[in-house]
C-alpha cells in the first residue's frame, strides 16, 4: 500500500504522522513533468480560481488540454 506524509504533517492524539494513503494510478496515464515561466503557472492559477471547484494545477491543465483539443478537432 502506498502512502504520503502530508507536507503539513498533520498529527494526532498520540502525536504520530497522520498518513493519507493515496490510490494507486490508473493503468492507462503517464507521468509528465512539465517545466513552466512563472508568468504562465500565475496565469493558470488566475484561471483555476475562476472555477467553482478551484481544480489542482494538474486538474487545470488536463482541462485546458481537453478543451484545446476539442477545439481544433472542430476546425
């Protein structure tokens, strides 16, 4: 089972690390790493704000890829 420590380290009564445990990754995605200006990582959290469900980063870019690529297949 896989685990993450929460980068705020979150503790309990006994005062031991709260562990989320993360679900596996789907079999059919691939990690990206992906290097952004500044100026284009403000202006995607600027966008995400504007969602009702303040999407992750990632979430946010997967969105605008979607719909990119929805548009060109309309041209």
């Amino acid at each position: 089972m896989r685990s993450l420590i929460v980068s705020s380290c979150h503790y309990n009564a006994n005062i031991k690390m709260v562990l989320i445990h993360m679900a596996p990754p789907k079999k059919d995605t691939q990690a990206l790493t992906l290097r952004l200006s500044r100026s284009l990582i403000d202006a995607i959290d600027d966008r995400r704000r504007l969602e009702a469900d303040l999407p992750t980063r990632p979430e946010m870019i997967r969105r605008a890829l979607v719909q990119w690529l929805e548009s060109e297949d309309k041209k």
